[in-house]
C-alpha cells in the first residue's frame, strides 16, 4: 500500500509533487535519488496542528531526516528542533533556527560537544551524573550558564512501540530514583533549568498506547516538580508511528489528541504553569519521502524474477529490514514508469555483493525492464544517514526537497 499523495498520469507514471520521477531523476542528473515533498511534510505538520491541543509545541527530531533544505524548509513550521550530536546542532543553527529552541540529547556528549552547546545557549538534555558534572565544569570555565533539562528513563513504557525506551534498564536518561538529587542540583549556579524529557517508546500505531503513556508521563513530571521551584517546560517525547506494512492502519491523532487535552485539562497543580512539547521525526516526514533506483537487469534465478537495480540497502538499510526489524516485510515499493493491471511476482535487489541487499521479495508489479525505474516509499524517515552509505565504495545518493 502506498502512502497518500503519489498519483499517476494518464501514461501510468508516478507524480511525485506533480512531475514524473523521470524528470526529477532527469534534473538531478543521476540515479539513485532520494525525494523529499516539502508539500506532503507541511501538510503533516497542519494535520498535528489541528488534531493537537493548542498548548502543545511541536519539537522536530532531527536525527529522522537532517537534510539541511528539509531543515529550513522545516524551521519556521515547527517551535524547535531536537538534536543528538554536535552535527546536527550545527544543522539547526545553520537553518536559522533560535538556540534556545533547540535541544540536545544523546547519552554519550562528548566535552566539545557540551561546550558548544553551552556556549551557544542550547538546552542540554542531561542523562546522567556524570554529564551534569562535566556540563557544571564546562559551564564555570566559559562563565555562562547551562541551560539543563532532565531526561528520565520512567518506569513505563509505550506499550506495542518499535523501540521501546523506558520501562527497565536503559542507557538513556536517569532512572526516577535519582531524578529528584539531580533535580535539587539544576537549580543552583551555573544552570538555568528548563525542565524535563521522558521518552518512553517510538513508531506506535495505538492511540490508545500513546494517551496511556502521555498521562502516565504528565503524573510522572508531577510527581518530580515538588523537586523543582517551577517546571518550565516537560517534553513528552514522541512515539507517533507510521504504517510501512499491508494491513497496519495510521494512527489516529484525532484521538491522540483528544486524550492528550484531557489529560492536561485535569493536570495536578503543580504543573499548572507548565508547558509541554512533543518531538517527532518519522511521522513528519517518512510518508513525503521516495527512494528512486533504475533497474539496470533483469534476471531469472530457478523460477525467480530478480530486477537489479543502482541502489540498496548502502541508501536504505530500513527498507532492506536490516534495520532494527525482526522479521522482514516489504515497503511498499511500485514502478514509477509504467502501471498495469497484469502483474508479475518479482524481487527487487540492490547492487550489492551480499544476500542482505533485498529491497522487496516476491513483489507483486507490474513486469519490470531494464531500464525502468523503481519507487521505494516511506523513505523520509532514517533513509540516507541511516545507512552504510560507504560499503562497498559505491557512490553516494542525491537528494533534492520538492514540491
């Protein structure tokens, strides 16, 4: 199933914000090609918008896609950017977004990374002791202030997640019991606190799921502010999922929102001056993004159809499922250059030596010829820098924000 926004012409060619993928790959000089419609992301972020209550801020995860015309397309669309390394902070400043909209998480900072961000007036994200020491010595020898805020492991999860990032030992964040001595800590010299991030659990397709969390996450930060003078701002991580595979159903963020209202309307006292955020990556921006990739042969192996193509998992390790998935399943993926009715059962595989570069097994498409070229879909999320771009030494990808 493809994701919404990719029609066809009357010659059965896919449109990719109202042109051919042909004349993209054209203007771009090359295959592979990665296509990103700024149209389809502004679109997502107007969906949020609607379905959200109107406190919530809307933060965008970086790591997802940090394409930097995707980020300044994105910059004045969203109220921050979070980042987790100190390439992705440079990132954000570079697309004009504000530093103290911007926030750094990641359990492994190194000091030059603490210090630039310190430096720049960013929001650490601190996840241990540790870090929070360093970040005091750091801050004392520039002789500024830190702007910190505390990420706690909760004792929950996101029930159903992909990846789920609480609820036991985890190497991010600090566990509840030590929050409340680290909090005590952030409110003297040289911080300047701005509040809390728990994250419990990512790509989740149950609005039920995520309104459970999301409350139990309210009461949490509740529960930690008697710790604190005032509680700024608490960022209620993300977890929003998309729908890669046959018969998954997209979240319904109506609902998410509807409960996420509630939720805050009845909020204890103590965070009655609080505000809060949501960060998200992948339901930003995977379903506005496509992997282009021509077949370069066709070939039959013991009664299987095999198309070859320039591309592979060395652009797109997610949708080869080497990335994170238990058991394999396709993307959906179509050929971009011709549509038909009559369908053939073929495997489309990269152009690398190994077993792993499977890009679709037994897909049913229309046949494929040399020549033609192949749509991998849902690659705005974890697609190009999610991948061992340099194996084997073939070229990198192109990329170009449409629409």
């Amino acid at each position: 199933m493809m994701p919404p926004g990719f029609p066809r012409d009357e010659q059965g060619r896919l449109l990719i914000a109202g042109r051919t993928a042909e004349s993209w790959v054209e203007e771009a000089g090359d295959t592979p090609l990665f296509l990103y419609d700024a149209g389809l992301v502004a679109a997502r972020v107007a969906e949020f918008r609607a379905a959200m209550p109107a406190e919530i801020a809307l933060h965008y995860a970086v790591k997802a896609n940090p394409l930097p015309e995707l980020l300044q397309a994105m910059a004045p669309l969203v109220d921050g950017f979070d980042v987790a390394s100190a390439g992705e902070m440079q990132r954000a400043l570079d697309a004009g977004m504000a530093a103290d909209r911007i926030s750094f998480a990641g359990p492994g900072k190194r000091d030059r990374e603490l210090e630039a961000a310190i430096a720049a007036g960013i929001t650490l994200h601190i996840e241990s002791a540790g870090e929070l020491a360093r970040a005091a010595s750091i801050a004392t020898q520039l002789g500024k202030r830190a702007r910190v805020a505390l990420r706690v492991n909760p004792p929950f999860d996101l029930k159903g997640s992909g990846m789920r990032m609480g609820g036991g030992a985890r190497p991010f964040g600090v566990d509840v019991e030590m929050a409340p001595d680290l909090l005590r800590r952030m409110q003297q010299p040289p911080f300047d606190f701005r509040g809390l991030h728990i994250f419990a659990g990512s790509q989740n397709l149950d609005a039920g799921a995520i309104a459970a969390a999301q409350q139990q996450t309210v009461t949490l930060a509740a529960d930690l502010a008697q710790f604190t003078p005032t509680m700024p701002l608490v960022n209620l991580g993300g977890g929003f999922g998309v729908p890669y595979f046959p018969r998954e159903m997209p979240l319904d963020i109506a609902a998410v929102g509807a409960d996420l209202a509630q939720t805050l309307a009845s909020r204890p006292a103590a965070l009655a001056a609080t505000r809060f955020a949501i960060e998200l990556g992948r339901w930003l921006v995977a379903e506005a993004g496509v992997y282009l990739t021509r077949i370069v042969d066709r070939k039959e192996s013991r009664g299987t159809v095999y198309l070859v193509t320039d591309g592979g998992l060395h652009h797109q390790l997610a949708a080869s499922g080497n990335f994170g998935t238990v058991v394999r399943r396709n993307y959906p993926v179509s050929n971009a250059s011709r549509d038909s009715a009559v369908l053939e059962t073929q495997s489309v595989v990269g152009c690398l030596c190994t077993p792993l570069d499977r890009l679709a097994d037994a897909a049913e498409l229309p046949r494929g010829e040399v020549g033609d070229l192949i749509a991998v879909f849902m690659a705005g999320a974890y697609g190009r820098t999610a991948s061992p771009e340099n194996f084997l030494g073939h070229p990198p990808p192109l990329e170009r924000l449409v629409g």
